[in-house]
C-alpha cells in the first residue's frame, strides 16, 4: 500500500473513533444532567464544550497522521498562545468576565429563569435571569425589557432571590 492509503485509512478510523466519543460523551452528559437535574442550557454547553475539546484532539491526531512538523506545530501553538495571552492581559476585564460567567454557571445560588432583585443604591433591577453567557448576564424585566450586565458586575451586586415576580 502507498502511504497516503495508510494516512487515510488511519484518518478514517480516527474521525469514527472521535465521532463515537462524541456521541458516548452526549449520552453521558445527558444522564448525568437528569440525575443532578441540571437546566438544559447547562447540558448543552457543557456538550459544547467537549466537543469542542474532542474536536481539538482530532485536529492534533490528524495532525500527526499526516505528518506536521512536531516542530512547526510547536511554534504555531505558542504564537497563537502567545498573541492570546497579550490580548488577555491587555483586556484583563475580559478574563475577569470569563472567569465570573463560570462562576455564576456554575456556583451562584441564581439560576436561569431565577426571578430576583439586583439592590443598588442608584438603580434597582427587578426581573428573571433569562441568559448567562460568556461576557454578560442577560435580566427580563417585568416590563418584557432586556437588561444585559456585565458578569463581573454581576458578581459585585447584592441579589435576592424572589419567589415570583
């Protein structure tokens, strides 16, 4: 056989061995989210995630199979690391917003469609959590307004959890 014959057949096995884990890993998530009655949104993300991290690992087996220059990928990866790490640092509100969404995901006593009251002594919110994403929080108001909230500033708020509003 010619080597190009073997890299493909090695890049077909590993494109149905990664597809298989993703579909193993979503069932997983799945059972695990109905065992802990996790929100849907939850579940989704987190099969975002991991198959954004298995699509991550097919890349780098690709990678080999097709004979990347260790090398080359080395210095690739630390460039692009290194270009994020100096947009990061520059924007450091940005990583503080990440590391907030995470922590309101995933510890903070409010939930998505929580109703609650942000209490601030110039401007007070009242409505459900409607969104979390990854730089703002997203607040429905009675009135069917979207109030969208930094993370971060979210974090920094006294909230109270209402019962219905």
């Amino acid at each position: 056989m010619e080597v190009y014959q073997i890299q493909i057949i090695e890049t077909i096995i590993v494109i149905i061995i990664v597809s298989i884990l993703r579909l193993l890993s979503k069932k997983i998530i799945s059972k695990v989210g109905s065992k802990f009655k996790y929100q849907s949104g939850r579940i989704k993300i987190t099969n975002k995630i991991v198959g954004f991290l298995l699509t991550i690992i097919l890349a780098i087996f690709l990678m080999v199979i097709w004979g990347v220059n260790q090398s080359d990928l080395v210095l690739f990866l630390s460039t692009i690391l290194t270009i994020l790490g100096v947009a990061f640092f520059a924007q450091w509100s940005i990583i503080s917003n990440i590391t907030s969404t995470l922590i309101i995901f995933f510890n903070h006593p409010i939930k998505i469609g929580d109703s609650l009251w942000i209490l601030d002594k110039d401007y007070q919110i009242e409505g459900k959590l409607s969104d979390i994403g990854i730089f703002f929080i997203t607040i429905k108001t009675k009135d069917n307004m979207k109030i969208t909230m930094p993370s971060n500033v979210f974090m920094q708020k006294m909230i109270k959890k209402v019962d219905a509003i």
